[in-house]
C-alpha cells in the first residue's frame, strides 16, 4: 500500500502527527523514568509490580464481568496466572507489556490516555467501560492494539483457570 493510498485528510494526518508526536515523547519519558524506578515485582509475583495491581485489580472484573461467582477469588487467581503467563514471555515481549501498565498506572499517563484521572481504586465500572470501549473503537491502531492486548491477556489468564471452565461449559481435559 502507498502512502498516497492512505485515507488520511489533512486533519486526519495532524491529528496522528501531534498523536504520535505526544506518544514518542511520553514513551521517552517513560522509558527513561522505568529504566531509573528500578520497581521490583511485587510480593508473591514473579513480574507483576505493585504499581500495576490497582489498575488490574479494576480491570480484571469489569472484563470478566459476570463469568466468576466469587469474583474476589477470581481476580486473585487471574492476576497469578497473568503473572506466570507474563514471566514466560521473551524479555523484550515482557517489557512491552510493563511499559503498557506503566502508561496505564502513571498518574501523568493515566488520566489523558484512559479518561481515569483519580486512581484506579477510585475509578467507576462505567468509567473503565467506557476507557475500554474507546481504546477499542479508537481511530489509532495503537490504542486498538493496546485494547486487544490488555483483553487477551486478561481473558486468557482467566480461562486458563480450572475454575472458569463450568462458566463456559468446558468440562475440562479428558481424564484417561
């Protein structure tokens, strides 16, 4: 595909050039504040920091929704399957997904990227919805990629779980 092909109008453009403008200069920003925070995985975690457990633990039930009975315990659980599923990335994979729950945790990141502007432990299921239903509808691939990714992780993580399976009326593995 040419660039001529693209369908970008001149707004269309400016608007991804100041986007991608704002993006480059905040993952420099983050880059240089991560490399310096030295955040170590949280207790009980092999990869998952305490920074980014608020932001997953509101995640995690307004994805999940109504496919956990006790929805505290299925939180728990899919954070350490998350965790485990994270800490067999490639490092280069890995980093990727900390610098996306970095962008998501920040509090200078957090509130112009998600619409959440106080923290996460404050923030409203409706308010994460909605954050969730524009990253996915969004006209950036960037932020539809992020959407996907955050989903698919989650989501597997989840029904991975022994426990999910009656939800979803998998019977689980054949038993020889």
């Amino acid at each position: 595909m040419t660039i001529a092909a693209l369908p970008l109008s001149r707004r269309g453009l400016l608007k991804v050039g100041l986007f991608g403008s704002a993006t480059l200069a905040g993952a420099g920003l983050l880059g240089s504040l991560s490399g310096c925070s030295g955040e170590r995985a949280a207790s009980g975690f092999v990869l998952l920091r305490d920074s980014d457990l608020p932001m997953l633990r509101r995640l995690i039930p307004v994805v999940l929704k109504n496919a956990a009975a006790d929805m505290p315990a299925a939180v728990q659980g899919t954070l350490a399957s998350l965790d485990q599923g994270l800490a067999h990335l490639s490092p280069a994979l890995s980093h990727q997904v900390l610098q996306l729950f970095d962008l998501l945790s920040l509090p200078f990141t957090r509130g112009p990227v998600t619409g959440i502007w106080g923290g996460w432990e404050q923030a409203p299921s409706e308010d994460i919805h909605a954050f969730l239903q524009r990253w996915e509808n969004s006209s950036l691939t960037l932020l539809r990629q992020g959407h996907a990714s955050l989903l698919q992780m989650i989501l597997m993580a989840w029904y991975g779980r022994p426990e999910s399976w009656g939800h979803c009326g998998y019977p689980g593995p054949p038993v020889v």
